[in-house]
C-alpha cells in the first residue's frame, strides 16, 4: 500500500470515528443517560489512555523528551484544546433539540467559518473561490437544515448550541493545525485532551457529579473516548501531513453523511430528499474551498 493511499485510509476512518459520536450519544441519552456523564467519562478515558500510550512509546523508543521550549506549545495545546471541550458540550446539547441530521450539518458550518477566520488571519490565503464555496456550503445548509420544509420544527436552543459547536470546532482546528507541530502526534494529542478534560468539568461541574459512575465510563466512556478522542486526532495527525490539507479536509467531510447514515440506521432518524440535495451541496463546497490549480 503507498503513501498516499494510507493517508487517505488513515483520515477516512478518523472522519468516520467522528462521525457515529452524536449518533450513540443520543441513543444514551434515549436510554436515560446524561449528557454531562458521557462527555466526562469520554474524556476522561481518553486523557488516561493518551498518557499511558505516550508512557510506554517514550519508554520504548528511548527518545529524550524535548524540554524547556516544549513546555509552552504544551500549555498553548491545552488551550486550544479547550476548544474540543466546549465543541464536545455544545455539540451534544444541541442534538437533544434537533436531529443528529441537523445537528452535524450545524457542526459542519466550520467549513465557512474558516473561511472567514482565514481571511482576518491570512487574507492572501482567501481566493474568489474559497469565497464561492463558503456562499455554496452555506446555501446547501438551508437545504439540510430542512429551511424550505413545511414540517420544519425550528428550535433556537437546537440551532444556536449547533453554531456554538461549529464556532468551538473552528477555533480548535486552527490552533491545533498550527501549534506544537514540533511534538509526536501522541504528545500533541495527549495535551489537547487534557485541555478538552479541564474544560469539561469546568463547563459541566456539578452535574458530572450527579450523572457519572464507573458503569457509564467502563461502557460509554470507552467507547465515546476510543471514537472521539484517540483515534481521531492521531489518524488525522498521520493522515493530513502525507495528503495535505486541501485533500485531508474533502476527504474529512466524510463525517457528513457518515453521521446521517449512522442516524439513520440506528436512531431511525428520517432523511427527505432536500437534506440529501443539501448534504451534496455542503460536500461540492468543501471541494470547491480546497480546490488547488496546478
């Protein structure tokens, strides 16, 4: 198997893990199970297993552990990953008022909120096409959203923590693409978990303590911290260097229908045809915003 091919393999199957999240986490919540309990024992299992996994590689390898400089990406990861915290919260709150269907395509509005926060950033990054494309994912979102349906059941709460997670997701994935790149890819994850962790129990604080119990950790816990926070950011690490960003990123919109799908199958979620013309939009404007002429 090349190179390339792996990269693809490797980001494909991060996008997938993130894309059954929501769909399991609203099962649990279908089954009596709080937000605030899965979203701990996730992270928690995650920041725990990271710090054994980068134990036992930096014992095997022997490799000195870079000091002094290394200390402040760490604390600047743990910032950013603070990002994939809030993300986390603002994400599954909001598909307790709409369907995951919604709720991933309101997630997926990072597609042109990076495009905007590129333009303040790097401007001479921004092209009229990356502009095209962030107006074309926006109109496929009126379309997935299910604007234009009669049966259109609007809730502020749904949309506005939805916008919320996408504005989350944006900031993490900018810092997480530029800071500590000098770190192993598990070092870098294990810091951005720690700073997703700490925000988790800050943001969810005395409810945590109401819903968690080992029960939850042992089965949703490993199972949220396995598809949410390993794999995910260490297949991404590996993937995108070997393909680049602008084919790493179509390739992750693959979370899109990869949620709806897992919606569909196990929540039984109902998917009309305009959700489908919208979905394909939102995935021709990712295509468009990453299009890179030879």
């Amino acid at each position: 198997m090349n190179a390339q091919l792996k990269g693809v393999l490797y980001v494909a199957i991060g996008a997938t893990s993130y894309g059954v999240l929501a769909t399991f986490v609203k099962y649990a919540n279908n089954q009596g199970i709080g937000t605030a309990g899965l979203a701990f024992s996730q992270y928690l299992f995650g920041a725990f297993m990271l710090s054994v996994l980068v134990f036992l590689f930096s014992r095997r390898s022997g490799a000195p552990q870079p000091e002094g400089r290394s200390f402040h990406p760490k604390i600047q990861l743990m910032l950013f990953g603070g990002f994939s915290g809030l993300t986390s919260s603002f994400y599954y709150l909001s598909i307790q008022y709409v369907p995951v269907s919604v709720g991933i395509i309101l997630l997926m509005q990072t597609i042109w909120m990076g495009v905007v926060l590129e333009f303040f950033t790097a401007r001479a990054l921004v092209n009229r096409t990356k502009i095209l494309g962030a107006i074309v994912a926006i109109i496929g979102t009126l379309f997935a959203a299910k604007i234009f349906e009669t049966d259109l059941d609007f809730n502020p709460k749904g949309i506005g923590f939805g916008l919320l997670a996408a504005l989350s997701f944006t900031g993490m994935m900018y810092g997480t693409s530029r800071i500590g790149l000098q770190l192993s890819n598990l070092v870098r994850s294990q810091y951005l978990v720690y700073g997703g962790l700490i925000v988790i129990v800050i943001f969810w604080n005395v409810q945590i303590l109401q819903e968690f119990n080992w029960t939850i950790l042992i089965t949703w816990g490993v199972f949220l911290g396995c598809f949410g926070t390993i794999l995910p950011p260490l297949l991404f690490n590996k993937g995108f260097p070997i393909i680049g960003t602008g084919l790493g990123s179509i390739i992750a919109a693959l979370e899109i229908p990869i949620s709806v799908f897992s919606a569909y199958w196990v929540l039984n979620e109902e998917i009309s045809n305009l959700q489908w013309l919208g979905i394909v939009i939102i995935l021709f404007a990712v295509l468009m915003i990453n299009f890179r002429k030879k």
